[in-house]
C-alpha cells in the first residue's frame, strides 16, 4: 500500500504479523489496497481502504475486528489504542483512539506492543479469525 | 415562696432565652456563645459543608461577617442554637442541629443558593464570552453541560473556568464523535434507544465503570458490557481507578 502514513504502515504490519495462512492472506491485501478516505475525528482517526477488483479474500467470508495491538508516545500519556475492521473476508477500516485525550498533530516516539506482551497470543488471533 | 430554681434561670437565661456564664458574661447558644453586650458571636460560624463562607447570601454582605448574629437584625431573626438562622420562624433544637449540618435549608436559602449558583455562571459566561465574542450562549451552555457529563482532557487552554469547561466539552464532542458518529461500531441502535449520543455515552460509561469495578480492572482493557439489551464492546484504559474509554462497538 503506496498511501499509507507512517504510523498506519507500523500499526497494519503489528496487526498482521504472525505465522498464520489468514494472517498472509490479509497482509496481501493490504499490500494491494488503496486508502480510499482518511478522518480525522480529534480523538483518533478512521482510515478506510479499498481493495482492487479480485483480491484474494479470507475464506468464508468472517467479519471480525483485529485489535491486539497497543501503542505508546511520549506525547500521549494515557497511550493509545488500534483497531483493524475485517468485513466479508477483507480489511476495510484501521481505527486509532486515544483515551480522553486529543489526537495530536504528530506522534511522537511512537512504540507498539502487543496485549499479551512482547510476542503475540497467536491462538488468540487464530482463534478471532476462524471463529465459526 | 421563694423559688430559687426560677430566680437562678431569670439571672442565668438571658438574651433570646440562651443560657449566660455568669463569669463572662457571654450567652450559650450551643455551638457559639454571643456576647450580647457587643452584638456579636465570639467564634465565626461554621459549617458542615465546606464553602468559602458558610451560609453566605451575595445578595446580604451582613451574611458574610462570620462574627454577626442573625446577619445584625436581631428584630426580624432568631438563632436557636448559635448558627441556625430561621427567618423569624420556630424551630426545635434537632432541626437546626440538621440545619447547621447542611441536611436542610430553608426555602430562603435554598432560593439564596439557586441566586447564587445563577450568579456564578453569569459571571463565568461573561468572563468567557469577553475572550470568545462569537460564541453564543446556548452553545457555551451545551458545551458546558457536557463537559460536567463527561471525563476528559481540558484541551483548549483560554482564560477563565467557563472556556476551560468548554475545552474540555469540545474535546468530549469529538470522542462522542469518534464512538457515535461513525457507521462502523454499529451503534446506531444505542443512540436510537437512548435518544442521544451523549445520553447513550453516559449508559455505555456507567455500565463499562461497573465491569471494571466488579473485575477490578486495571490499565488497558476490551470488556463487553450490556446496556440497554445491548451486548457492546468497550475498549479502554483504567488510570488511577478512572475509566478512559477509546472506542465501542457492537
């Protein structure tokens, strides 16, 4: 993906990283997709994307959001947060919230880790993906 | 015949019925004694809930001597028990005693507080409007509502405590935003149940601070809570026992 900030371009690679075929399939899409709208709200943003007529899809189709992943900055002091939505099989939105506290204009010394800590609960994102 | 008991109370009971010490010569009225030869209590008069001035009345300035007895009108006023300022009206011991704690007021008082309060926010919206002329004050009035309604950062830094709230307020409708204002956290249904996104955010809050306490959460967190019916997922950070909610979604 060409148009992505920075900070979304660290925030999808945290998101998709791990071993896993739905994982691979997903980090494909977003090496494919287009930011199609970007919003900022004043406490976070909404970016969407579009996909290119034929991308591969997660088989079955599963609506789900992926947001394992938490961030820190040296100008956010209660941090901030991530969430990927995963509609009919394909990535559609990233979301980045701060908690009561105004978006900045730029973060600054950004560092994220995972819920679970420094190593992704893989089985946990397995788990969310292939949920029947 | 010679009651004594009678003789001891007229020389004893003196000034409004109050009990005199012989020796200083001062009336007991429980929780103050009054000098009544000066017109005056001999400690200021306190109270059970913390104001800058206890029973202050803006509009009355004898309100604000803490020293005076019945605001200096000892003709249309009496003061059972030292701090109970009755308007002329009767009261026993154990309503002034609730009275002096701040359990009861009096309807003139309760209309002073009510001038009072109207009389501060006057003063701040004067302040904040001299810095911010375009502002009308119905917005300043929603803002403010808001900002007392939800947590949050004060994010515009201007004079005065009215643009501080508003600050805050104009941080608050942009978190309102960010939750309600956006198709993808499906929470439509919950604004339409609540009639508001602000009242639907104040349902989401109660209930998600009632989760974190029960599981005594801390730091960041996803729960899901239910309001309304509604299962909806809460993402947030607990700071020093106080829930900061990011973003919902159901």
């Amino acid at each position: 993906m060409s148009n992505l900030t920075s900070l979304e371009n660290q925030v999808l690679q945290k998101l998709l990283q791990g071993d896993d075929e739905a994982l691979g399939v997903l980090r494909d899409q977003a090496s494919h997709a287009e930011v199609s709208s970007r919003e900022a709200t004043g406490v976070g943003f909404f970016t969407k994307f579009s996909l290119p007529p034929g991308a591969p899809r997660l088989a079955g189709r599963p609506t789900f959001k992926l947001g394992d992943v938490n961030g820190k900055a040296d100008n956010l002091k209660r941090g901030l947060g991530f969430l990927l939505y995963v509609d009919d099989g394909a990535i559609s939105t990233l979301e980045g919230y701060t908690y009561d506290e105004p978006w900045p204009d730029e973060v600054l010394g950004l560092t994220l880790t995972y819920s679970a800590g420094d190593n992704r609960d893989l089985s946990w994102a397995k788990g969310l993906i292939h949920k029947k | 015949m010679y009651d004594a008991a009678a003789e001891h109370a007229s020389l004893t009971h003196k000034f409004t019925g109050k009990e005199r010490d012989y020796e200083s010569g001062l009336d007991n009225f429980g929780a103050r004694y009054n000098a009544s030869s000066m017109g005056r209590f001999m400690t200021p008069d306190w109270s059970a809930k913390p104001q800058g001035v206890p029973y202050a009345v803006l509009d009355d300035p004898q309100s604000l001597n803490l020293y005076a007895y019945v605001r200096n009108n000892p003709l249309t006023r009496t003061d059972p028990n030292g701090h109970c300022d009755v308007e002329g009206q009767h009261h026993s011991f154990f309503w002034c005693v609730a009275h002096s704690a701040g359990i009861i007021q009096t309807q003139k008082e309760k209309e002073a507080e009510k001038l009072n309060q109207q009389k501060r926010e006057q003063a701040s919206w004067e302040r904040f409007h001299a810095s911010h002329p375009n502002w009308s004050y119905a917005q300043y009035r929603l803002f403010v509502a808001m900002a007392t309604m939800l947590p949050g950062p004060m994010e515009m830094s201007v004079a005065g405590e009215g643009a501080e709230a508003l600050g805050g307020a104009a941080a608050n409708a942009n978190k309102l935003f960010h939750i309600f204002g956006k198709t993808e956290p499906n929470l439509e249904g919950l604004i339409a149940k609540f009639g508001s996104q602000e009242e639907a955010y104040k349902a989401l809050l109660q209930a998600t601070e009632a989760v974190v306490k029960q599981d005594g959460v801390t730091g960041v967190f996803e729960k899901t809570v239910q309001v309304a019916g509604e299962s909806i997922t809460v993402r947030g950070n607990v700071i020093d026992g106080v829930v900061h909610i990011g973003t919902a979604f159901k």
